[in-house]
C-alpha cells in the first residue's frame, strides 16, 4: 500500500485547522471532554458499537478519533484479534504513535478515498463522514463495504437529524453552516443513501439522544430479497 502525505482540499480548509494544532488536539484528546462534545452518548454508543465486535476480528478504523474509543476497539480484539487505522493528518499520526506505542496497533497514512487490497471483518467509521464531501464521502464507504470479507460488518457512527424539541437542534444547524459544511446532508439523508454499493448490504440504525447521533451497521447480504422469497415459498409449499 502506498503511503499518501498530501492533505485533501477539504482537509486544508476546515478540519485541520484542529487536527494540525498539537494544543487543540491535545485538549479535545481526552475521554471527558469527549463526552461532554456528545451529549454524554459516547460511552453508550462505544459500548453498543463494540458488541458489533467479535474478538477474533480484524477490525480497520478509518480516521483517528479523540477521546478513548480507539484503545477501547483495541481492548476488544487486542488478544485474538488485530487493529489497523488509517488517517491522513501527519499531525495525528504522530501524536496516535507515540499515545498508543505500548499496543499493536498498525497506524498508515492512507486515503480511504482511495481503494485497498487487505479485507476486514469490521470497518469503522466513527464521526468522520459528517467532514467529507458528498463525492469524498460516497467513494470511502463504498471502499469500507468492498473491503468487509463475508459476513462483515461496516460501522458508522456519525450525525443524524435530532428530533424537533431538541434543544441543541438549530444551534448546531448553524454551527455546521458555519464551520462543518458537509455535515448538514446527513440530515436530510439516511447514510445507505450516500454509497453506491447500498443494495448489496443490510442496514441497521440506532439513534441516540434525541437522534443527535447515529449507528449505523451495514451487513453483506447473503441471500438476496427474491432467494428469501423463493425460499419462504418453497418452505411453506412443503
């Protein structure tokens, strides 16, 4: 796999302005101010995201996270499995190295805009499509689903549109105007709907507080829709 040093463009204007500055991240990099930034719903959504995990599983996360949801994917297959992290900010990958230097963890410069050859039993996607553009955001999860072996699992977790009485609703309307640009379709869409490869895979959502974030599984089909069919007919015809 061939390493990439070169930022996107989208990465250049809006993101890195925090993931390039080693104070900033160094102050969003901890579990409490993590939870804080969700609403206190990162706990719970790690811990319903990891029951998506075996232990056995060859798991790749897409993007560095803030906060402890890396060492605790870590923890989860860390004796009979393997974590592999792909990211793009140099900055990151450094600070990543040097916190996590006492695991396994395999960090790589990658652009999952790009596809690879290795296969995953689980591909994560945690609070990263909400800062890709549209185009970006199809070609990464299309590449998150053809990378999944049989019966894998693809795991995002990201925005969804909160319910109307949510108080936090029209701030963080404007505040994703204003400083997340892309983040504002995910409102409007269900995330199967920004990949190409959508019909081929089962879909399964959560939603957590108030519908302020989303999980969203998507699971290989193995049967299509007419074998169910064909096959409850011929059942019931016996």
């Amino acid at each position: 796999m061939v390493k990439l040093n070169e930022l996107p463009p989208y990465m250049q204007l809006f993101a890195n302005k925090v993931y390039a500055n080693k104070i900033l991240s160094g102050v969003f990099d901890d579990s409490r101010i993590a939870a804080v930034r969700s609403c206190w719903s990162a706990n719970k959504i790690v811990k319903d995201m990891l029951k998506d995990i075996t232990k056995n599983a060859h798991v790749l996360q897409i993007g560095l996270t803030f906060g402890n949801e890396i060492l605790q994917v870590y923890n989860k297959v860390a004796q009979k499995g393997k974590l592999d992290i792909f990211d793009v900010s140099e900055t990151q990958i450094g600070m990543a190295r040097m916190r996590y230097k006492d695991t396994d963890i395999t960090i790589m410069n990658y652009n999952a805009a790009l596809p690879w050859d290795e296969k995953y039993d689980v591909v994560i996607c945690y609070n990263l499509l909400r800062e890709l553009p549209p185009e970006t955001r199809c070609k990464v999860m299309d590449n998150a689903l053809s990378s999944l072996t049989n019966g894998g699992k693809a795991i995002f977790v990201d925005y969804a549109e909160p319910e109307w009485w949510h108080p936090l609703k029209w701030p963080l309307f404007l505040y994703n105007r204003l400083y997340r640009p892309f983040a504002e379709s995910l409102w409007k869409n269900p995330l199967e709907n920004f990949c190409s490869l959508k019909d081929e895979y089962r879909w399964h959502h959560s939603y957590y507080c108030g519908r302020l974030y989303q999980k969203t599984v998507a699971v290989r089909k193995i049967l299509s829709s007419e074998d169910v069919v064909k096959l409850t007919k011929l059942f019931h015809g016996k």
